[in-house]
C-alpha cells in the first residue's frame, strides 16, 4: 500500500516508477525522474466507462491525491510481479496487460503499469513489471467510494494463482517447458517430499530421485520482504538486520540451488544412461513393449525396464570381465546415495527443524520491529526535510513579493 502515513504519495510512486515528471498540486512538490534509466514500457489501462482524464498520467495521480483528505490515506495500491526472461519484450507487455485487466481494470480500478528491464547490477535476468492500482473505484463522473473488499487476503491469493496461471500460459505458447509456482517453498517441498515417498512405494526409482532433488531444490528460506526504507538503506550501503537477513537469504538460496543442479545433472545422467543400457539389451519385442503406453504407463514403463535390467546383471559382468568399464551404480544405491543427502529435510527431522526455525524467527520478529522503528525515524526525517524545504520555498517566495 502507498499510504500517507509513511510519508508516501501517488504521485511521487508514479513518477519513478514511469521516469517521468510530476507536479503534485496538493503539496506543490515537483517530482522529476525522467532522466531515470531501465523503464521498458509504461501503459494506462482504465474501465471503457472511466473519464477521458484517466489517460493523462499527471491529472489520474493528482486527482486520486486530491481525492483523498486524510493524513494517514492510503492512495494506492502497488503490485509487483516477476516477468520471465525467457519470453520477449511483446510477450511480456501482453502477459502484464492482460494479466492488469482481467485482475484489476474489469473490477473496477485504474491500472498504471510499467516493465522494468534488470539493472547495471544484480541478476541479468530481473525482468518485472510494477502495477500502481487506485483503490477506489472509478465511474464516468470521477472516483467513489473504495471497495474494501480488494484488501481481503483471499483476494490477494487470487491474484497471486493468478499470476502463476497466466505466467505459465505465456510460457506453454512460447514453447518453454519451465513453469512458475505461487505457493509457498514449504508447500511445494512438502509435496515433493510427498511424491518421492509415494514413488519409493510403488517402487518407482526414477521419479522418486527427481521428486527427492525437487525437494532439496526448494529446501531454502525465501528472500524476506523489504520495505522501501530498508532497501534504500541497503542501497546506501547501512546494514540492518533485514537487509543482512535479505543477503543472507540470497547466498543461501544460491548454494542450495547449485546443489540441487549438480544433482539434477547426475539424475538425468543416471537416467539417460539407465534407459539406454535396457533398451539396447532388450530384444525388439520387449523393447516395443517395455514403451508402450506413452506417458500414462511412465510407473508400469520403469518397473519393466528396472526388471531388464537386474535380469541383465549377469551378463554385463560378463562383458564387463572382457572389457573392464568403470563401475556402474545401481539405481537402488544411488536412490540411497540422494535419500542421505536430503536427510536434512526428512520428515523425523522436521519436527526439530520447525522449533528451530521458530525461535529464528522470533529473533527476527525483535529485531524486524527494530529495524521498523528506526525505518520509520528515517522516514519521519525524510517528511520532516520536505516540509522544511516547501517552507523555505514559502519563505522564498513571500520575500520575493514583498520585494516587489
């Protein structure tokens, strides 16, 4: 939310986001980023009954400013969504302005939308987009009353499946098989875990070694939220206890994800390899019958090809006498070899884990009110030098007429 209360306005929020300039009438502070680098596209989109004012970026943000009276009035709403780097510039315009109308504009609100492109520094591939909503709605005469009912977070949870959805529709029409999630890194670990569990039970190695490097994949803290203070300060090189949770986070996610990719690689290396070795040892016949079924048989297909090859031993170690290859690791211990890897998120540790977990974040609940305490001084400090320099300009001004 962009609230008056931290010091925050519409029209300031819009005019970097945008890069563009921006007078706010209400406080007659100019707000000028139009030499800012890095913004891709910009776009209003507005319900087809709205004023044609809307459309003008300056008069849409000064009158949801001017339509609001209190000190502490939240004026707008922000959505910030990840954009995959994978799809093009036009993909991704058309997936946010698709994605803003059906979520937002047909409920009733004015949407402001502006793609970013990754920055000098950081990951090359932070492409995302910054939605600025109004929070009331909008009819042919101006703006209403605001519908409370967009701040329930059963709304909020709509958009995010949302989003998730419609990202993984971008992707599907432009041929990428990778998808997006939006739920959370403990709920997808717990249904990888699930799955591997389940495979091991029907005795299914192969998916069982994918589900369990899934798991460690996801086995990692999310990067935490912060607020625009805290990130300022990180910018500006002041550590607080966010920003540290924020790197540390960050590092951590890195070392797990490079795991799970060196991991990932022996998996399809042993599969490849294990699917080859059978298949060539099969006779035509049971080759045809061992792939049978297509995808839906893909259980019944790996029990078949497990069974060719442990009948298929006695023979390798024959061949093996005659032209020695370096040993080749059964799927049984290699499952084995990945369960003790993951043992750190097993479900008889968990339990431990959890505890722990929870005094870490109480420790950081302490210090996060900290840190917002001292954010907010910040803030308070940056309100505090505003309203002395629009006095001062006051002051300039009043001396000039009296000059005259």
């Amino acid at each position: 939310m962009i609230s008056r209360s931290q010091g925050r306005s519409a029209t300031a929020a819009i005019a970097y986001r945008v890069a563009e300039r921006i007078e706010d009438r209400r406080t007659g502070l100019v707000f000028d980023y139009a030499a800012r680098s890095g913004v891709d596209h910009t776009e209003i989109l507005a319900p087809d009954h709205a004023p044609d004012w809307v459309r003008d970026r300056s008069e849409l943000w000064n009158r949801v400013e001017e339509s609001e009276t209190r000190k502490n009035s939240q004026v707008a709403r922000e959505v910030r969504v990840a954009l995959p780097d994978e799809l093009t510039h036009a993909q991704r315009v058309a997936l946010v302005r698709d994605y803003a109308q059906a979520q937002f504009v047909d409920r009733g609100m004015v949407a402001d939308i502006a793609l970013h492109a990754p920055g000098r520094e950081g990951d090359e591939r932070n492409h995302h987009a910054h939605i600025l909503l109004t929070t009331r709605e909008v009819d042919a005469d101006g703006f209403t009353t605001k519908n409370r009912d967009w701040n329930k977070v059963e709304v909020l949870e709509g958009w995010r499946e949302a989003w998730a959805r419609d990202s993984n529709a971008a992707l599907e029409r432009a041929g990428i098989a990778d998808r997006v999630d939006h739920r959370t890194l403990v709920a997808q670990r717990d249904e990888a875990l699930e799955l591997a569990s389940a495979a091991r039970e029907r005795g299914d190695k192969g998916a069982e070694l994918v589900q369990t490097v899934r798991a460690i994949e996801l086995d990692r803290p999310p990067l935490p939220q912060l607020s625009p203070g805290a990130w300022q300060m990180k910018e500006r090189g002041i550590e607080v206890g966010r920003a540290r949770a924020w790197h540390e986070a960050k590092a951590r996610a890195a070392e797990v994800m490079e795991v799970a990719r060196e991991l990932a690689g022996h998996v399809r290396d042993w599969l490849d390899r294990a699917a080859d070795r059978v298949l060539d040892r099969l006779g035509s016949g049971q080759a045809e019958l061992a792939l049978a079924g297509g995808r839906g048989q893909e259980p019944d297909i790996a029990t078949r090809m497990r069974e060719a090859w442990e009948a298929h031993q006695g023979r390798d170690e024959v061949q093996e006498v005659a032209t020695p290859e370096p040993e080749r690791e059964t799927p049984q211990a290699f499952a084995a070899r990945l369960r003790e890897a993951a043992a750190g998120i097993d479900r008889d540790t968990l339990a431990g884990r959890a505890a722990a977990l929870r005094e870490g974040r109480e420790a950081e609940e302490r210090q996060a009110e900290m840190d917002a305490a001292r954010e907010r001084e910040v803030e308070l400090e940056r309100q505090r030098e505003i309203e002395k320099e629009r006095d001062s300009i006051a002051d300039r001004d009043r001396d000039r007429g009296h000059s005259l």
